[in-house]
C-alpha cells in the first residue's frame, strides 16, 4: 500500500469524524450488559470506544458513566460506574504501523480506537419481569456522550444512551456477550461482513435485532429514539449497493456492499429467550465509517464440509439430535496477494475442540470438532470465525456466524 494511498485514506477519515468537542467527538460507539454476581447482586458493566484524536478524549479515562435503574417503568435507584483499568487500544492497524496511531502518539498519522470499560455492582430489592439499567448518557460533570456531527444516517445534536433490561422472575439471569470487536472501518464497493459475535453464559436461546439508537437531554432524561434522514432507517441504516444488504436475526450476520462514503450508526440488541421467556437484553452501538481510494479487499472464511449433512449458503446446518461428534472444516483465503490471515473462533460449546492449521498463512484451514453431550438440548447455537489481515496500514477484519440447528 502506498504512502499516497495512507496519507488520503487519513485524511480523509479526519475529514470524516472532525466537529466540535461539545459534540464529543472522543466517541464512536458502546455497549452494556450485566452480570450476576449472586442472588439479586448484578455487576453493570458499559464498554466505550473512543476516537483517540477526539477533542475530548482524555477526559474518558477520568469518566463516571451514570446508570438510571428502572423497575417495572418506574424510577427505582441509580449508580456510577467506575473504570476497571487503563484503555486498552483495538485500532484494527499493522503491526509494522502500530506506533504510527493518535492512541500512541499526539503526533500519530492512522487514526486510533481505544475501548474503556466501566463497572459497578447493584443488589436489587427482588424480582421483576421489567427491570432497565439505562445509559443516560451522562459521564459525569459536564461531559456528555455527544454523538459526532460526522454521523450521515441520522439528524445531528444527539447523544448516546444504552439500555439493558433483565427479568428476574424465573431466576437470576446475566446478559449476553459480545465476543468480536467492532471495527468501524470499511472500504467502499467491496462486499462487507459485519457480526457482534453474540454468546450467552447462561445457555439461553439468543435472537439479533437491529434496532434505533437512544438519546437522551442535557439532564440524562430518554427523549426516544434519535432520527434518521430518509431513506435510511435503524433497520436498513446504511448506504449500500441495492440488494447487498442483509440482516439474519438469528445469528446477527450483517452483509452489505457500500457504495458511498458514509458514517453510519448502526445499533444491534440481543434478546434472551429461557423456556419461551424473554430474560434479558443488551445492546451495542457503532459508528460505521466507509472510506474511499482504500482498496485492501477483506479476507473471506468458507462455507464448511462436515460429516453430517451440509451447510446451506446462509452456513446453516440442521443436525438430528442422536448425532454424535459431528466435524466440520472450513477454509479462509484472502483476495489479495502476499497477505496473511490470523484466525480465531468463539461462540463454541465447552465440549467442542478447534484446530487452526496455517494460522497467520494466507490460507488457514479451520477444523471443528462439536463433540455433542447425549442428550444434548436442542436448540440453536452459534459460533464465530474472526478473520483478521495483515493489510497495512489498517487492517481488514470479518467476522463469520455458522449456525447450528
């Protein structure tokens, strides 16, 4: 890649997210979620990625996320959330340019992401079927989570706010995970995949959603959903080649082919069911930033062979549930010459094994062993190929969903 090519591609993503700091600029998405601790205690964790050359990005790690509890609709309590540790930065960059970014250097030429986590612990007064940890929006002092004004998909001046929402009556429950990092980079006119890498600790039956982005005033009060500038809504929110775009609500798979230089948001929520009971939500947000003159061509994992039956062109496969020990191999290559690929796989069942063979090759060779507990629960499950390159200077990273009925 050409030092012409990077210079554009910089400036061009400058050009893109610069507006004023009152808009808050230091970032570009977030997500929360819970976690049970025990009995009626819940640990609220809030995950925030924030651009590195952001006008207000230094003040994140001094930040106090403020957490609005709901039961039943109603006011119930609040909390601040605290960081659990230093920033850690996930800019999707080369290795050769990874102290050439604004994360590393005021004086750093790629631009640089870096996620913040926040947490804190609540003992709730019992059960209930309604209960809402809010994001209002609000980090303590006079920061707010201002949304940039770079942002091309909805109307400008608002600011992010998150919720996740528990039903504790059959039990105590814990959110779901997302397993990928988002990386909000995409090159224009090449086919995109895009997933959150949802999993549940808890073994519940998850479904994908996208839904609108959340803001909330000045005071941290919810106003509703932001709004978006026709045609694009929260369910087909970016701009794309006509028919590229699609969204599977049962493994979060997004594919799109961009065909405009944009800054979308673009907001997923995970529902839990338990027993045909829905017993929790999270969501993340994130801003989708799709360049032009970068021509880094993403890597591609295949559709898999297995043992038992074949995988459908969704990657898809439907199993009796006397199945036992099922394998499935599957292959990831990368477009462009010269470029290797690192591998990783999340999502799977504690009892299935993985074997990468040519990892950080240009064509690893990816083998699954799902070794099936008799009986085992039928259900759908998910797992997760993370394919990153070593495109330079910004990488590109997929993420693949495979189901398994």
């Amino acid at each position: 890649m050409s030092i012409h090519w990077r210079g554009r591609l910089v400036l061009l993503f400058f050009s893109l997210l610069s507006c004023s700091s009152l808009q808050a600029t230091h970032i570009i998405g977030g997500e929360i979620g819970y976690t049970n601790v025990s009995g009626y205690t819940y640990q609220v964790t809030l995950s925030i990625y924030g651009d590195c050359a952001g006008s207000s990005f230094p003040t994140l790690p001094n930040a106090i996320p403020h957490i609005e509890i709901y039961k039943n609709s109603a006011s119930w309590s609040y909390m601040d959330l605290t960081l659990t540790g230093p920033g850690v930065e996930v800019t999707p960059v080369c290795v050769s340019e990874a102290s050439n970014t604004t994360c590393v250097s005021t004086t750093g030429t790629i631009p640089g992401v870096m996620k913040f986590v926040y947490s804190g612990t609540v003992t709730l007064d019992g059960p209930s079927s309604n209960w809402t940890f809010f994001f209002n929006s609000q980090f303590g002092g006079s920061l707010g989570a201002g949304r940039s004004n770079a942002i091309t998909n909805i109307v400008q001046g608002s600011k992010m706010a998150l919720q996740a929402t528990l039903n504790n009556v059959g039990g105590p429950n814990s959110s779901a995970l997302f397993t990928t990092i988002p990386t909000p980079f995409f090159c224009i006119n090449l086919p995109q995949e895009y997933n959150q890498g949802g999993v549940d600790p808890d073994g519940d039956q998850l479904s994908f959603s996208l839904v609108p982005g959340l803001t909330a005033d000045n005071t941290g009060v919810l106003q509703g959903p932001v709004s978006y500038i026709a045609p694009y809504t929260y369910s087909d929110p970016l701009a794309t080649v006509p028919g590229s775009f699609n969204f599977n609500a049962t493994n979060g798979q997004m594919s799109f082919t961009p065909n405009l230089v944009q800054t979308s948001l673009v907001v997923n929520q995970i529902t839990e069911t338990r027993g045909g009971v829905v017993v929790g939500t999270c969501m993340r947000e994130m801003n989708l930033v799709v360049l032009s003159n970068c021509n880094n061509q993403p890597p591609f994992a295949s559709i898999p062979t297995s043992t038992y039956g074949s995988f459908g062109a969704d990657r898809t496969i439907t199993l009796c549930n006397l199945i036992t020990n099922p394998q499935f191999v599957l292959q990831v290559t990368d477009p462009d010459a010269g470029q290797h690929v690192n591998v990783t796989v999340t999502g799977l069942p504690g009892s299935a094994t993985t074997s990468i063979a040519g990892n950080n090759t240009s064509n690893p060779v990816v083998t699954i062993n799902w070794t099936i507990p008799q009986p085992t629960v039928p259900g759908v499950y998910n797992f997760y190929v993370n394919c990153a390159d070593d495109g330079c200077p910004l990488s590109s990273k997929q993420t693949f969903a495979y189901t398994v009925i």
